[in-house]
C-alpha cells in the first residue's frame, strides 16, 4: 500500500491549493492553513520534511486511514497530492487544538460545553468502534475545535498503523504513558477497551482545563499508582454524575469498562439534564 495509499478520488492537484501560513508543527513537519479553490474552502496543508520513501510511506498512511472515514466530528481529508512535495490536506478547523482552547477560554466555558465537547469525541470513538478501529492517542491534543459548539477528532497520527513492537521501539518517548490503560502499559496491548480508558483520560483533562493528567507523576510511577487503585481526582468543574462515569471508564479489567456506544447513551442523557435544569 503506502504511497499508493490514496485512491484516485483523494488525489488532488498542487494548482488547486493556495499556502498560507504556518499553523503549526506536525511530527513530519510544518502544517500551513491555505484554501482548495475547487471546493472554495479554507484547509490544512501537512507537509513531510525529510520524506525519503519510509518516511513517506508513514507519513500518508494517516491519510490512508482517514480517507475511509466519514463522520461529522472526526476531521475530514480532503485530497493527497503524493508527488514530491508530499502534501496532505484536510478541512481547517479554525481554533486549533482543544487543549490550548480550554486554557484560552477557561473562563466563559460551561459545564454544559465541556459535556458537549465530550459527547461529541464519544460519537467519533463509537464510530470507529463500530469500524472495529483502535485510535490509541485519544488526547485534547489530538482533537480541534471547530466553531465553539463542535470539535472532531483530528489526529490519526503514528501510533495505529505501525505493528505494537515498531510502535513500541519507534517512539518510546512519546509514548502518552499518562494516558494509557494499565494493559497497554504493561503489555501494549492496545484495544477498543483501552480506547475506552484514555477517553475517559481525555474527558478529566477537558473538566481540568487541559491539566497534564497525573502532572505530579513521572512517568515511571504512573503504572504503580493505578494497580494500587488510585486514580485521577474530580476535576473542580466535573459534575460528579460526570466523574462517576470516569471512573467507569477506568476499570482495571478491561472487560469492566463501558463501551463507546454506552457511554454515547450516558453522556446523551447527562447533557439533557445540564440543559433542561
Ligand atoms: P502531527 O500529528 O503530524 O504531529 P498535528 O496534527 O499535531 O501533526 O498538527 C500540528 C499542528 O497543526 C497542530 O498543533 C494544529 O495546531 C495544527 N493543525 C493540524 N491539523 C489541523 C487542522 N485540520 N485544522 C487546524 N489546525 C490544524
């Protein structure tokens, strides 16, 4: 597969995209905001620095991946332009990550929001679940915002693509410890069950504001501290309904934990209540 990742409907051509400015960093390089004239749409522009054939190979699989997917809060791939310079273009989502979005307006969210924010990841999660799909790095770092009513799953980045032991060996630094269910700390072992984990992760760092979960832990401790029981505390904003539906998530045994599916259902029936109190 690799560089023949994208069909033919996903390839784009170069004169069809203006480059704007540069948005941010990626793992591959910088990513530019810009506009596809043939749809008339503002985009995101990743680009590959130094893209030998392996790295290029890597860096379209993620496209190769989202080109399948089609759900309305999970960011969507618009074209691959696969000659050199490798481009990858998907739909902008102009407020950036959710992470740096919580800190920026800590003070006007609500907690009705921050339900919605998490109602929203949970449909994309449940989606992939019903594609039988592992994500692996669900984090407010790897979701932007939209509009401040919608964010979507932004980032099928590395991590799923690349058999356990090359993930493993490739990238233990960036490995989001912190994140991670005790199963894929100790065994790597990655599943929708330990999907089901970080999501409720990522759900305490949107009522903390985008704390780093367990900011008080190396990570060397974190593995200790969750086979003695312990876990993350109530955020000061997390409705305790809320909470109690984090610490389901965090079932030591995976089979414990609830599905997306249920969560949607949980998070659905919370949300009606925010609003109609
Ligand atoms: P990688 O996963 O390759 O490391 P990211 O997806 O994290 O790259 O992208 C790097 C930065 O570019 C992000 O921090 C984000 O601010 C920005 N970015 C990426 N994709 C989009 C997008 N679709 N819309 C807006 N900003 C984006």
């Amino acid at each position: 597969e690799g560089t023949a990742a994208c069909g033919e409907k996903h390839r784009i051509s170069r004169d069809d995209v203006v480059v704007g400015r540069i948005l941010g960093e990626g793992f591959f390089g910088e990513v530019h905001d810009g506009v596809y004239k043939r749809e008339r749409i503002c985009v995101a522009i990743k680009t590959c620095k130094d893209c030998s054939a392996e790295v290029k190979e890597k860096f379209l699989s993620e496209a190769g991946l989202m080109k399948n997917l089609d759900h309305p809060h999970i960011v969507r791939l618009i074209g691959v332009i696969e000659v050199d310079p490798v481009w990858i273009v998907m739909e902008l989502l102009e407020h950036g990550e959710l992470g740096n979005y919580l800190v920026e307006e800590q003070y006007i969210l609500t907690s009705a929001t921050l339900i919605l924010y998490c109602l929203q990841i949970c449909k994309a999660l449940a989606y992939l679940e019903g594609l039988n799909m592992v994500h692996r790095d669900i984090a407010v770092r790897n979701v932007l915002v939209a509009s401040p009513e919608c964010v979507k799953l932004g980032d099928f980045g590395l991590s799923r693509y690349v058999d356990e032991q090359e993930y493993y060996k490739a990238s233990v630094s960036r490995l989001p410890i912190k994140w991670m269910a005790p199963e894929s700390i100790n065994f790597r072992r990655f599943t929708t069950a330990s999907d089901v984990w970080m999501f409720g992760v990522c759900m305490w760092e949107i009522f903390s504001m985008a704390q780093q979960p367990f900011f008080w832990l190396e990570n060397g401790q974190v593995i200790n501290q969750l086979e003695l029981g312990i876990r993350l505390p109530k955020p000061q904003q997390c409705p305790p309904t809320v909470y109690s539906l984090l610490t389901r998530c965090w079932a030591y045994e995976p089979p414990g934990r609830p599905s997306f599916g249920q969560l949607v259902c949980s998070l659905r029936y919370t949300l009606m209540y925010f609003f109609s109190s």
